[in-house]
C-alpha cells in the first residue's frame, strides 16, 4: 500500500529576504526598477531623511488637502455648480476641475483640492475620451457601412468653430481626433453610438453636425458621456456626489475616515504617465523654493527622457515636488557629472516639510560668520572692515550685470534716505560727479544746439524726488475706484472748497465791519 505524503503548508525560514514585486507598488514607485540597469541608476547613496510619507499614508488633513476625486458629473448641473458643491460638503478652501463638462454632459469629471489644484491646468490640457449618441435626420442608404466610413474620414486635423450655445468665443480653431470607434447603429430609428478619442477643446456637438453635412441627411448630438480625461478613466475608481457626502458623513458621525480615503485618490495618481526623476532627500527643499535640479541631487531617472520634456520630480518615497523641464536627455544623464537636470515648471510639494541643505558648504559657512563678525553687511556685501584676501577670491554670481563697469570703492551701509540722496553720483569711470574735467564743464554747445541746462543741486534733486513720490502715491490713493465713486469723490471735494470759501468770505466781512466801527 503506497504511503500518503501530506504537504506541509508553512512559511519556512530564510537567510534571503524575498523582494518585493514593484509592480505591485503605488502611485509613482510602481516598477521603479523594472529596467534596473547602470543607464537608469545615477547613484544608490544617499541619507535618508525621517520627515514625509509615502502618498496614501498621509494624515487624513494632508490627504485630503493633496486629493483628486474621479467624480461621475451628474446631468443638468453645471461643471462649476459641482465643484462648488464639492467644496462645501468637504469644507476645503479650494477646488478646481480638469476641463468644463456642458450641463447635460454626465461622466468623468476630475475635482483637484487645496494643494492638488496647481495640476488642473495639466489636465484641462490632457486628451479626452467620449461615448456619443447622434441621432441622423434620415435613413441612410448606405446604412451602417457608410457611417463607419464617415466617421473614419473625420480623424486627424479639423477645423471646427464653437456650437452658438458655447460661452467661448465663436472663432475658427483646429483641433484632432486621434481615434474612432462605431459602437452600434440603429438605421430604422437613425440612432448611432460611437467612441472617440480627441484633444482637450474638441466639440463632440460640432463633430455630430459635420457628420450629418458629410453624409447629407443632417444629424445632431442626443447624448454625450465622457469616459476619460487625462489620466483617469470611468474604471479608475469613478465616484458619485452622493459618495462624497456619505463619506464625509461617516467621518463627522463615526469618526471612520476609511471612506474619505477610498472617494479621494492622491495627488500623484495624475501624474503616473509622466517620465520621472527621483531626487535625494536633501535637495528636495531647494527645489521647492525653485531651484534648479543639479546632477549631485539626482538619484534615479527614467529611460527615454528628451530634453525640454515635461517630467515630474519625486522623493524616494514616491511624493511629487514639482513638475519640471528636462535640461538633459537619458543619455547625457548617465553620462555627465555636473550640469543641470531640470528646472521647475510648477511646484507642488509645500515649501519646508523637508529641512533645508543648503548653505553647509565651507564658503557659505564662512560667509556666516563673518556676516555675524561685522566683516560683512547684513546682506552679504563688503563693507570698509573686509578682509582684502575675501575681496580678491570671492566671486559674487548674485551680482547684476550692469555693476562690472562701475568701480566705485564699497562704503559701509547706509541708515537713511537723505545720506543716499546726499551722496555724489558715481560717473562711469569711477570717479565722482563733482570731479569732471574743467574741458566738459566749460565746453561750448555745438552749433544750432541749444545750451544745456545747467546741473541742478543736491538740494534740488531731493526736492523734484520727494514731490513725485507725494505725486504716486496721490495717484496709488484712488487706484481702482470704479467712475461713480470717482464722481462722488470730486463732487465731496467741491463741496469742501465752497465751505472753505465760504468761511473765508465770512471772515472778511467781518473783519471790514470791524475796521469801520
């Protein structure tokens, strides 16, 4: 009789530790090294920094503040009316869309909270994807293959102008239909439906009419869905109004914030079909006050970046910074070590939540403490106690260009407007204005030109500046005021001056009857 083995169904130990599959992994990180090669992998060093989270383990306050919602727009209100509604169900300060939907329009309409509505521009420029019902005005006698045939004639480049119901300007514009599809066709009731892909802008109402013309029966639009925009579809996690306001329902009666997490999505779930570029913890805050992205703060890259493409700036822990202009190809990436990577677009990432790392340098350090000896001013400029050695090897790049001419002497700072005003001015080649040749000051006008006024003095200069800036800041005063309040404002003022001169003329009558008693 054979012997029955019974398989043991247990985890056993091991020396290895099994990875991970990171195309099971969120957002930004999925398959960060399904193309693990030397060309994608800058350097593996770097300190990490124990501030930030990974996007959907954020407190519910910064998740929310940092959320898109896919939201199924109802038919009849309008885009606007939406968001708004949106807004005030989750008390957030700001919401935005990713491209109008007209009122009776329904489908995937993307609502951008607080942080996240600095990407809606992003996405009302994405493409757009659609489900069309089109109603024919006769039957076609070529039936369903003749509208197959149109509605593939219609692809590419067309011309179209906005329908008259539009709120946009009625101007002629060209826009592209990438793809079509004809889902079904009903010659008997001259109903058809079909799916199209096209750019941000498009009029699916003007296509319907152009349709018609082409076929010579006439059509209109009977209905209009909106299955993707952008980066989101009608798959990816759709939710309705209702949703939203049961989940914020949950969390004010039930404190369960698991809902509010499941209707909004994070931020980075727009920017999944951008090219990325992981940045090293310590350069993270630099590049959220704008700097640009060096090579020593650049950790991993992807394959195929082109220069001048957009690209999205992320942390090792799959957060978006910015979204940037590459400076540089893959293959110069891999290849240089010094240079800039990318400059920012549009930043994202709030300014501070990881700490600053520059100004550690030995320059820089320097620089400070000799800014707290008094060596120099407050602003990091020379004054009379610099050093010599520190005027001849620091090199300012802050510097404006329009100063290398100039070599007046550095004086110390200044404490008022009037030592300013007081001072000589400074002539090109350095010396000061009191000092000119005797030759220029005497020399005698060309002929037919008249003679140049004579140079006004301190005094004047002083006079002329403080009586225009009496003058702008007069005009400053009634900046914006609308023509009624302009009028009521003069009218006020002429009122004044007819009491005043009133007053006076009462003061003299009174003073001549004085004199004749």
């Amino acid at each position: 009789m054979a012997k029955v083995v019974e398989a043991d169904f247990s985890i056993k130990p091991e020396n290895i530790t099994p990875q991970i599959p990171t195309s099971e992994w969120p957002l930004l990180l999925k398959n960060y090294d399904k193309c693990k090669s030397p060309m994608l992998v800058r350097t593996g060093h770097f300190t990490p920094i124990p501030v930030g989270c990974t996007p959907l383990k954020r407190d519910l306050k910064s998740y929310i503040s940092s959320g898109v919602i896919n939201l199924d727009k109802p038919s009849n209100p309008s885009s606007h009316e939406v968001v708004a509604w949106v807004k005030r169900i989750l008390r957030v300060e700001k919401t935005g869309h990713s491209g109008t939907l007209d009122p009776k329009v329904t489908g995937c309409l993307i609502v951008c909270i607080d942080r996240a509505t600095r990407l809606v521009k992003s996405q009302q420029g994405a493409g757009k994807e659609y489900v069309c019902v089109i109603r024919l005005h006769d039957k076609l006698p070529g039936g369903e293959a003749q509208f197959a045939r149109a509605l593939e004639t219609l692809t590419g480049a067309l011309f179209q102008r906005p329908p008259l119901i539009s709120a946009v300007k009625r101007q002629l514009r060209i826009r592209t239909i990438h793809e079509s599809k004809l889902y079904e066709f009903d010659n008997d009731r001259h109903l058809g439906v079909f799916w199209v892909s096209c750019e941000a802008g498009t009029y699916i109402r003007t296509l319907c009419v152009h349709l018609g013309l082409l076929l010579g029966v006439g059509a209109h639009m009977q209905e209009l869905r909106r299955v993707r925009s952008g980066a989101m579809a009608e798959s990816d996690g759709m939710v309705t109004l209702h949703d939203v306001l049961d989940a914020q329902w949950m969390m004010d009666n039930n404190r369960d914030e698991s809902y509010l997490r499941k209707v909004i999505s994070p931020l980075e779930s727009l920017l999944t079909t951008y090219k990325r570029i992981v940045v090293k913890d310590s350069a993270v805050n630099a590049v959220c006050y704008g700097a640009k992205l060096m090579i020593p703060g650049l950790l991993r890259f992807e394959a195929g970046i082109e220069v001048h493409e957009e690209v999205v700036l992320m942390t090792t822990k799959g957060e978006a910074i910015a979204l940037g202009i590459a400076m540089m190809s893959t293959v110069e990436l891999s290849t240089c070590d010094h240079g800039v990577v990318a400059k920012v677009k549009r930043c994202i990432m709030e300014r501070d939540l990881y700490p600053r790392r520059w100004g550690m340098g030995p320059v820089a350090l320097e620089k400070k403490k000799m800014k707290s000896d008094g060596k120099l001013d407050k602003y990091g400029r020379p004054n009379e106690n610099t050093p010599a050695k520190w005027n001849a090897e620091y090199t300012d790049y802050g510097a404006s260009a329009n100063t290398e001419g100039t070599k007046a002497t550095p004086v110390g700072e200044t404490t008022s407007k009037s030592d300013v005003l007081s001072a000589p001015p400074v002539a090109p080649n350095g010396e000061a204005g009191g000092q000119m040749d005797l030759d220029e000051k005497t020399a005698a006008p060309p002929a037919g030109e008249a003679a140049a006024e004579p140079p006004t003095t301190n005094g004047e200069s002083t006079l002329k500046i403080r009586k225009e800036e009496k003058e702008k800041k007069r005009k400053s005063k009634h900046e914006g005021e609308t023509p009624e309040e302009k009028a009521e404002r003069k009218r006020r003022k002429q009122e004044k001056k007819e009491k005043r001169e009133k007053k006076r003329a009462s003061g003299v009558k009174k003073e001549e009857s004085d004199d004749s008693e």
